[in-house]
C-alpha cells in the first residue's frame, strides 16, 4: 500500500513539476515562495489587527506567531525523522526534476515547512478573522494551497509533503484560533 501511494506521489509530481506548466507560472512559482511575496501580506494583516482591535490585536499576532513557531518546529522535527530526500536532491531523478527554486534545501521533504506554517497562520487567521471578513476568509486557505503548489512545481517537495504540511498546519491553527478564541477572542474598540 505504501508503494501505491509513493507511486502516486510521484506521477502527481512530475505531473505538476513537468507537463503543468507554463512561463507565467514559471515566473510567478518560484516568486510565491520567497518572504517578498508573503510578508506584506503578513505585515498588513498585523498591522490591521493593531489597529482594529488594540490590546486584542497584540495577543491575536502573539497567537500568529505561535502558531507558525509550532508548525515550524513540528515540520522540522517530521524532516529529520522521516529523513525523506527532496525529489531536487533525489539521485534518481535530479537529471528529470524541473528546479526552478533558487536553490534546493539540503533538509528532509516530509513535511513542507512552507506548507505547514503558511496553512498554520492561513487557518488561525481563518477562524480568527472570519467574523470581521465574512466570505473572504477564505482567501488565507487558498493564499496557503498557492504556496504549497508552488513547492511541488518548482521542483523541492512532493504533492504527499505538501499535503501533511497542510494537514499539520491546519491542525496548529486550528487549535490555536479554538485557543485563542475561547481565552481573548477579537471585539473592536473604538477609536477613541
């Protein structure tokens, strides 16, 4: 069964890393990953929440924060101890692996640290934000699958990291915002 399903992770692979694409995507993958994409995006949404909703705002971008710093850490750990080698960095398959990452890390495959923090914070900010936002929360979700696809098409993970990246992330912010919501919660203050 195990061999099933890295068969399947592997065609999905090449699928996406090698007959999917397109220059613009070309362009576009390997930009998604970088903190220049990401961090505006992040900084606006602390910057929102300072704002709007004061003293709740600081302890809703300490639950961000935490909520990231656990994902990572957790991701870290899963790398080292599944040890799975990075399909960049695979001797079997570098000379067919599309790298369009501006390097390929030395560290595990399983899990995405990418997918893991951004589905972390997407889905705190999800649960967090969705009062304030409505239907538009769901934008953090697809915000963090962007990123996520953006691993497997720039050649650095397969589609099975990214997806326990997002499980795990989801997991996190999940129980951060239950946390976070039943403990603080976020009320706007007046201005004045």
């Amino acid at each position: 069964m195990l061999d099933t399903i890295q068969q399947l992770d592997l065609r999905l692979f090449f699928k996406i890393n090698g007959q999917w694409t397109n220059g613009f995507f070309d362009v576009l993958m390997p930009w998604l990953r970088q903190p220049s994409a990401w961090a505006p995006l992040y900084l606006f949404l602390i910057l929102f929440t300072l704002i709007n909703f004061r003293w709740r705002g600081l302890a809703w971008i300490i639950f961000f924060l935490i909520s990231f710093g656990i994902a990572d850490q957790t991701s870290m750990f899963f790398k080292d101890f599944f040890g799975r080698i990075r399909p960049c960095r695979d001797p079997n398959l570098e000379h067919y692996v599309r790298v369009l990452a501006y390097y390929c890390p030395k560290s595990g495959s399983f899990t995405s640290s990418h997918a893991a923090n951004h589905f972390a914070v997407g889905v705190f900010s999800f649960f967090s934000l969705k009062p304030f936002i409505g239907k538009y929360s769901w934008l953090f979700i697809i915000w963090a699958a962007s990123i996520c696809y953006a691993q497997v098409y720039v050649g650095v993970h397969y589609p099975g990291d990214v997806l326990g990246g997002a499980v795990l992330g989801t997991l996190i912010g999940s129980l951060t915002a239950n946390v976070f919501q039943r403990r603080i919660g976020l009320q706007l203050e007046p201005l004045i």
